[in-house]
C-alpha cells in the first residue's frame, strides 16, 4: 500500500490546501484542495501545478501581507526559521473577502530539504469575531440607553417629589384660609381655584412619575375611560397642530386591572408612536369598546374566554411590513434614527410588558402606506366605586389633646399639617430637623404619635423614628414622603409594615390616618403631658407695622416671584426696588435711584450669580444685610461661600411670607 500513489491520495485528501516548495521556493507537489483554491481565487493557471515558483508569484502580489509572507517562507527555506504562521485575506475576483492562514513547516525527503505549506480556511472565524464586535457595540448601546432612562427617570422622580411638597404646602394653606373664610367672602372662588390647580397638580406628578416607568403600586382596578379622558388635553397638546386626536370612549364602567400609571404609560407610548409615524401629519384615533369572548372565539395561550375591555389606536402613517410587525415588541428596537435620540426602541416594549401583567393581549395590524393599528385586548374589572368627593365626606376625626410631634423640614408642609392636627383638637410640637425633634423627644414624658417625614438634614425619618420611639416607646409613628411606597420599600427606606402618607395628602386623610395609627381611646388624658416647655415656633411676621422706609433691593430673575415679593414687601412698609439681573442691580445702586438697606437675591441669576452681585455692590460702598433666597440647599458649596460675609442668611425657596418678614425685621 505504501506507494507513491497512496501517498498522494491522502494528500489529496486532506481539507487544508497543501503545497511543497524547494529551496528555490518553486512548487514540487500540491494536492486537490491547493488547485481547487487556485482556481477559485484566479491565481494563473501555472500556479495551479508544479515547476512554478511561488515566492515570485507571492512578490508581484499586491495582497496585504504579502512580503510578510514572503519573507517568512524564505527563512523557513534557509533554516533561520523553525515555523512560519500568517493570517491574511484573500479577495476572490467574483465573492466576499475570505481569511486563510497560512503555515509553513520545514521538510526534508532523501536528505532534500523543502518547505511544507498548508493554507487552512478561518473565514468562519472573522466572521463570528466581527459578528461578536457588533453584539457587543450593540449592547453598549442599549447599556446606554438604559443608563439614559434611568437618569431620565431618576430626574422625573426627583422633580414629582419635589413638586408634590411644594403642592402640599399650596393645597393646604388654600383649605386652612378657607376654613377661615365666611361663606359670604368674596375671596372663597380664589382660593377654591388655587386648591383645585393644586389637585391638577398632583395629577400632573403622577403622570410624571408614569412616564418615568416607576411603578406607583399594587396592580388595582383602574377605570380605561377615565384614565384616556384624564390625559386627552396633554396627547393632544404633545401632537401638536398637524395631527388630530379622535377620542371615543364606550365602556365607562370598564376597569384594568394593573398599576397605578401604567395605563397612562400605554397612551403615551402607542400615541406618540403614531405620531412619529406621521411626520406630515395626519389622524390618530384612541377608541374603546367591551367585548366578551366566546370559546370559539378565543385563542388558546394567548386569549381565554370572557370579557375584556378593548382598547384601539390607530393612526394613518407608513405603515410595517411584516419583518419589522414580527419585531415591534424587542426591546431596543426601533425603526427610528438612533444617532438622533428621537428612538429608543423602549415605548412599544413597555406597553407589551404591561399588557402581558395584566394578562392580555396586543395584536398589530399594518401594511406599508396603510397606517398601523394596535387592538389591546385587557380583562375587565369591574369598576372600582368612586371615593366621595371631599365636600361629601363625613366628619373629620376629631383629637383628644394627644400630643403629636411633626417633624418635617418644608416650612409650608410643616406649617399645613400643625393647622390641620390643631383645628382637630391635636397638641402639636413641631421640628424642622432630627435635632430638633430629639430635644423635643428628651423633654417629654408623653408622647402618642411620629408624624415625620422620611428625608430630613442629617438624617433620614426611620432613623429618627428609632430613636424617638427608644426615649418613647408609647408612639406610635406615622411616616410623610411624596415618593411611592414601593420606590422607599426597594430603598429599604421603609419597612413593610411601616404606615405612611403620600404627599400630597388633604385635611381628611391626614386626621383619618392619624386617629387610625393611635390607640383606641381610653380614659381622659391626665393634664400636663409635658414637663419642659415646648421649643419656640417658627419666627413669624411682628404683630405690629414694619419699620417704614427701609429700603430694599430684590434681585429675582423670575418674574411672578419678583412681583409676589415686592407687593408683599411694600404692604408692609418697605420701599422696594426690583431687578431681574446682575446688571439692572448695579445701575440702580451706580444711577443713586437705590441706597438698600436690605439686599435679597436669588442665588442663580441669569447675568451672573447672587454672590457676585453683592461683592460688586459692597465694593460701591453700600453697607447693607443680604437674604439670598433660592431653590438651593444650604449646604451647597456656592451657597456655604456666600455665607461666609457677615450679615448674611439664606433662605430656602418655598419661603413663607412671616419668615421672610420675620428675617427682614431681625436685619
């Protein structure tokens, strides 16, 4: 068997393309696979067989790599080399680029030496390298993605908790004037509208929260209609004016089971979805009707028998065709320009994740030119009965006399909940900070309830509860935050037994909760609950005029604050000059039309900042006391600077106008 007929078959049958070179480079032997790759790749026919040399051929090469090549078989060849190994492409005349590599090995037969080379196929191998590279740059990219709504997200959150203290404090100064009020005022209608634009406001945070995908809690019914009615003015005014909105609602008494806020997430995302699918403008129809499915209506798997609440956006734009239809629910993927920002292939996930929660169905019918509908299929609920409506509510829960401690650093929320508590027969203490409350806590003998709220200075609303309760075991402790519970439940912020009050909360909530999370009255509390006096309260307005003529410069870019302030100001005695910037502010004091007394000024300013504006004023010789009053935290670093100059405070916005005024008298 050993012949030379023999040995050349299991040459020829092997994968790898093999030639063998003599010491001239010339080829003296190939097998089937080398002349099947002359062929495919064009090499010259000579090429193909014996007698030819190829290290010539590799010289008048033009491939990269090719006097690597070269070289290295030249040094195999003269024994200055033991191996020689190369990867290069090989561009066929008529295909796509191929990788082979390349080894060459020294041989030696009857005491000849040549050089075995053996070219092997590793295109598969680029191949799955370049396909890794792009999964991961595609995955980078949808890191950051979600890295970018979560921030988006974080930020939405912050802005709703933010916004819903400042809400509270607004709402609840409206129902405390309006308790006062006779029922004949005429300025009953004024503050009735500033408490019912606050209740439009929590509306908005809501929404807010909603679009920032945090779930607001447990999946409870939720009425369809009322929730597409409730955001019809916002759809519309986010499509704008080339886009009409044609709403038709069916089933009032329809409810969905799921989150509070995701059905608002659903309408946001097919809406704007449709929009962009219109650039030119058009319709969009949201519609709703109830169906019940029969059993040989349903679709195993995916559409149980029963009733459902049938949700329908349509839209008149381009249209899917199937491949994209077959994709539309992969998170990440969008037919929308990425590099822009304008998609993120999340909107459409979204509404399929909270379909799927809710345990229904989404189908898609779409064409090329023909527009898109999506037809959600979501079990009925039935509805859910309507809270009565806060003039219907029955008597508030009235105190008795039990002492409540509110811990809460927002003035105007702490000022809200002590009327509240007070006009209900509470005795109210109040603290700004954890501080504060524990000295209140160590002057106590008595204490019945906590009411504090979970982010305070320096401290957190557990933390200061534990130790509260360690100098008072008798209270009991109710906790106040405008963030859901279950963002504070993922934070391990809150315990799940813990008892809390979402900002922002009304009179009747805030007395129900409180005589829920106290003990059953007994006998009359003994008098004298309190050993050591009570910590002052908050500095307010002096009952008699203000001293008349101070002079004050108000520096505030924001023109409704700037307007507030200054009528607050001049009613109580002050002469006031306003400027919305840095550079009004200089000319007035520069002009002599302003010699202030008193200097308040925001710490941002348009022009410039705060800081500077008081130097550049110092410097002109004016002697005078600065309140800085802004958005800012106190322990900012450009706020601690300003605070460095002496006769200066600062003040946080929202400021009540008695601690503004009570600061001014001190100045």
């Amino acid at each position: 068997m050993e012949t030379m007929g023999f040995y050349q078959a299991v040459v020829d049958a092997l994968p790898s393309h093999v030639a063998v070179l003599d010491r001239r480079g010339t080829i003296v032997a190939v097998n089937r696979a080398w002349r099947v790759f002359a062929v495919e790749n064009g090499l010259p026919p000579q090429l193909q067989w014996r007698g030819v040399s190829y290290l010539g051929a590799c010289r008048r090469s033009h491939e990269d790599g090719a006097s690597t090549i070269c070289a290295g078989i030249e040094a195999v060849l003269d024994g200055s080399r033991l191996r020689f190994e190369q990867e290069y492409p090989c561009h066929a005349p008529d295909g796509p680029q191929r990788w082979f590599r390349l080894n060459v090995l020294p041989l030696c037969v009857d005491h000849e030496d040549y050089a075995l080379v053996l070219h092997t196929n590793v295109t598969h191998r680029h191949i799955e390298v370049e396909q890794l590279g792009d999964e991961r740059n595609r995955l980078e990219d949808e890191i950051r993605q979600l890295q970018k709504m979560e921030a988006v997200g974080r930020l939405a959150g912050g802005v709703a908790h933010d916004f819903n203290n400042l809400l509270m404090g607004i709402s609840g100064t409206a129902s405390v004037a309006l308790r006062r009020c006779a029922p004949d005022e005429p300025v009953r209608f004024a503050l009735d509208q500033i408490r019912n634009a606050a209740a439009a406001g929590t509306a908005i945070t809501k929404q807010l929260l909603a679009f920032s995908r945090k779930r607001l809690g447990h999946a409870t019914p939720q009425g369809l209609d009322a929730a597409i009615l409730r955001n019809e003015g916002m759809l519309r005014h986010m499509l704008g004016e080339a886009i009409d909105l044609d709403v038709t609602v069916r089933c009032p008494e329809c409810a969905v089971v799921c989150a509070e806020g995701e059905l608002e997430q659903i309408l946001m995302n097919l809406v704007v979805n449709a929009r962009d699918a219109m650039p030119d403008g058009g319709r969009i129809s949201v519609r709703t009707s109830r169906v019940s499915l029969a059993p040989d209506q349903a679709r195993p798997g995916e559409l149980p028998p029963g009733p459902y609440c049938v949700l329908v956006v349509q839209d008149e734009g381009r249209g899917m065709d199937a491949t994209t239809r077959a994709r539309i629910f992969e998170p990440f993927f969008t037919t929308k320009d990425q590099a822009s920002g304008s998609g993120t292939g999340l909107g459409l996930s979204t509404v399929f994740g909270i379909v799927r929660r809710a345990r229904g169905h989404i189908e898609v019918d779409s064409e090329p030119g023909r527009g898109s509908l999506f037809r959600l299929y979501l079990p009925y609920a039935p509805q859910p009965a309507q809270p009565p409506c806060p003039g219907d509510r029955g008597p508030y829960a009235r105190g008795d006399g039990e002492t409540v401690l509110v811990v809460e650093d927002d003035h105007l929320v702490r000022e809200t909940v002590r009327e509240y508590l007070r006009g209900a027969g509470y005795d109210v203490l109040e603290a700004g900070d954890g501080l504060t409350a524990q000295q209140i806590g160590r002057s106590l003998d008595h204490l019945d309830l906590v009411l504090t709220d979970m982010v305070l200075p320096g401290t957190t609303g557990a933390e200061l509860a534990k130790q509260l309760t360690a100098m008072r075991p008798e209270a009991r402790v109710v906790f106040m935050s405008a963030h859901p519970r279950e963002v504070l439940l993922d934070a391990r912020r809150l315990e799940p037994g813990d008892d809390l009050l979402h900002k922002p909360f009304g009179e009747h909530e805030l007395l129900t909760r409180v005589r829920e999370a106290l003990p059953p009255r007994g006998p009359a509390r003994r008098p004298g609950s309190r050993d050591a006096p009570a910590p002052s309260p908050a500095p307010r307005a002096p009952e008699g005029p203000a001293p008349a003529g101070r002079v004050v410069l108000l520096v505030e870019d924001d023109r409704m604050s700037r307007e507030a302030v200054t009528d607050l100001l001049q009613d109580s005695g002050y002469v006031v000059h306003a400027a919305q910037g840095a550079l009004e502010a200089r000319r007035l004091v520069e002009s002599g039309a302003c010699r202030p007394e008193i200097i308040i000024s925001d710490v941002m300013l348009p022009d410039g900042r705060g800081p500077e504006v008081v130097a550049g004023l110092d410097a002109l010789g004016v002697e005078a006391h600065v309140v800085y009053l802004s958005g800012r935290s106190a322990d900012e670093p450009e706020v601690l600077e300003a605070l460095r100059r002496p006769r200066t405070r600062f003040l946080q916005k929202p400021v009540g106008l008695d601690v503004l005024l009570a600061e001014l008298e001190r100045a």
